[in-house]
C-alpha cells in the first residue's frame, strides 16, 4: 500500500508542472461472471445538460462543449494550465485514485461529413428514401452504395481538422492516443481529411483502427453495407484492420435490419473490446448518426443528435461489476418494407 501510495504522489507530483506526459490507464480487470457497466461523468460538457439544443449547437463555437468550471484538482495544477490542461489532469487524477476495477477514458465521437445518400435522402425525402431509394445503389447520376463524402462533406471534416488545430495550438488539448473507424467510406475518408494533417505525436499517430461494430445500424439500405477488406485495405494502406474482419461484408443483409436492441448489444460489444484491450485514455471514434446514439445509450448518457461532421466528448466510467449484464441474446433481423414503384418527388413548398 506505501509503494502504491507512493507511486501516486509523484504522478501527481509530475502532472503540477505545466508540460507533462499524461499516465496511461490499465483496463478494468475482469473475473468470471462479471461485465463491465458504463456511466457518463456529467457536468463536464454542454452537451451534458438538457438545455443544450443538439440541433443547433456547434462545437466549434464551445471549445468542444467543455465548460468552463473549476475541478477538485485544480489547486494541484501550474497556474498557466488552460482549461483542457485542468481537466486533462482531472482526467488523469481520478484514473490514478480509481480502484483496480475502475477506469476512465474520455471518447471523441465524431460522425461522418455528409455523405451521397445523405444527399439523396434529403432530394427524394424520407419515406421515398426508406421505401424505394435506400435499396438501390444509386440513381445513375450519383452512387451512394458504401457512400463516399461529398465536397460538403469533405469541408466539413476539414472544419474538424481546423478547429483541432486550434485547440492543440491555443487549450494544448490532449490529442487522442488511439483512433477507432467504422469500416463504411464515408467514415474512412472523414477520420483521414480530419487527424492526417495534424501536428500529432509521434508516440501516438494517426492509425486507426477498422472496427467492424462501430459501422451504422445494419439495415437494408445499400449506404450500410461495406467494401470488403481488401478495397479497405487498398484504399487506406496505412490503417490498421482489426483481427477477425471478414473479406466480405457478413452482416449487411439485403431487405433486412438489426433491431436497435441488437445495435445496442453491438454497441456493447465493441466498447468491451476497446476498453478491455486499450490503455489509452484519450480515443477517437469516427462513426455514424446511428451508431453514436447506440453507443450514448449504452454510456447512459442523453439523446444528442449529432450533425454530419460533428463531434461530441464523453467522459466514460468504466466499472467491472460481478453479475450477469441485463440481456446479452440478439433477435432476428427484421423484414424492410418496401416499395415497388418509384414515389413522386415531394412538392416544394415556399
């Protein structure tokens, strides 16, 4: 207990100072019959409090949301420390004052720039889109099957790129150690044109991982069904494909979809992995509309819907528990309902 003592004076010693190298964080341990249970740390973000529009807000605008407050360390802190420094080192202060079974790590979630399908989704409107649209790989003047970003897409994952900069430059925000990518295009693309050209460590480059569960809800519409692993691999040589992932797409089934119960335990599933596995404390996981909500339903954190290209911080506390986790059993894939004729094009409206 003195040495472990010990040892935790002089990492807080070393995070006082105004450069510092933040303490990497060991998994929870795992013992049979138990799970890892999730909470959001809240009072943190805007994105936080229910008085936050999720339509409306911008990131951009609120130095990623974080509030400006005081944290219970601050007094151990260099009086020069902006505010991502103070709670970087809160961050770090409660992974090294955490039990065995405890740990933190604060996620980046960041959904995709506008895709192609977005696109036509918002051209043909949405019952047309779901009912005739989504099942096709495109219209003959655009694809949107695996869709790929659009320019506005790719500018708004450059505005991401824009605005890290400015916070490494201006807050010394904590750039994240590890990078996690849906293996659908459009998310490949926004994680490259978004971390390629910032000024990272060398400790810790930009090299995602391709993670099979991160993907968009699985449905029917031919958006969710990825490229096989070798056009991922030819296409984004330098990221790295998690062990396991198939050739072919195994999930995406024509004219069905998972339930959200399923994405949900999906969800799950995927974060048991990276939080089991990893011992970083700042990650980035570029994802979908969809798949985020899973994953902050899974964080108990609130409903915030998230625009193409926004990003949203979660502090995440991660607790292995001894039990059984509430339901682990998927169901089957649902039938699509379709439509066999092509619906007339909404009327404009002025």
């Amino acid at each position: 207990m003195l040495i472990k003592y010990a040892q935790a004076v002089s990492c807080l010693a070393v995070t006082c100072a105004a450069e510092w190298v933040p303490r990497p964080t060991s998994a929870p341990e795992t013992f049979p019959s138990a799970y890892i249970k999730y909470s959001t740390v809240l009072g943190l973000f805007l994105q936080d409090d229910n008085a936050t529009v999720p339509g409306t807000f911008d990131y951009t605008a609120t130095n990623f949301g974080l509030i400006n407050r005081t944290y219970p360390t601050d007094t151990e802190c260099d009086n020069s420390f902006t505010q991502w420094q103070k709670f970087e080192h809160y961050v770090d202060t409660l992974n090294i004052r955490s039990g065995k079974n405890v740990n933190y790590k604060v996620l980046f979630l960041g959904r995709h720039g506008e895709g192609y399908h977005n696109v036509a989704e918002s051209y043909y409107g949405t019952p047309a889109w779901n009912c005739y649209w989504s099942i096709r790989d495109g219209n003959g003047t655009i694809v949107w099957a695996d869709a790929k970003i659009t320019l506005n897409g790719v500018a708004q994952a450059q505005k991401a790129a824009d605005f890290w900069a400015s916070r490494i430059k201006l807050q010394k925000i904590p750039v994240p150690q590890s990078y996690y990518v849906s293996p659908l295009t459009r998310c490949l693309q926004t994680a490259n044109v978004t971390f390629s050209q910032l000024p990272l460590s060398p400790l810790h480059p930009f090299i995602p991982t391709v993670k099979e569960l991160f993907r968009e809800g699985i449905s029917g519409h031919t958006c969710d069904r990825r490229g096989n692993k070798t056009y991922i691999h030819n296409a984004f040589p330098l990221y790295k494909i998690e062990a396991g992932f198939s050739e072919e797409d195994l999930l995406f089934k024509p004219l069905e979809g998972e339930v959200p119960t399923d994405q949900d335990i999906r969800s799950k599933t995927v974060l048991d992995d990276v939080f089991g596995s990893d011992g970083h404390t700042w990650l980035s996981v570029t994802s979908h509309s969809g798949e985020i909500a899973s994953i902050l339903r899974v964080l108990g954190h609130r409903i915030f819907s998230l625009n193409t290209g926004a990003v949203i911080p979660v502090l995440v506390k991660a607790e292995t528990v001894s039990g059984t986790p509430v339901s682990t059993a998927t169901v089957p894939y649902t039938t699509m309902s379709t439509c066999s004729t092509q619906p007339p094009l909404p009327i404009a409206t002025s």
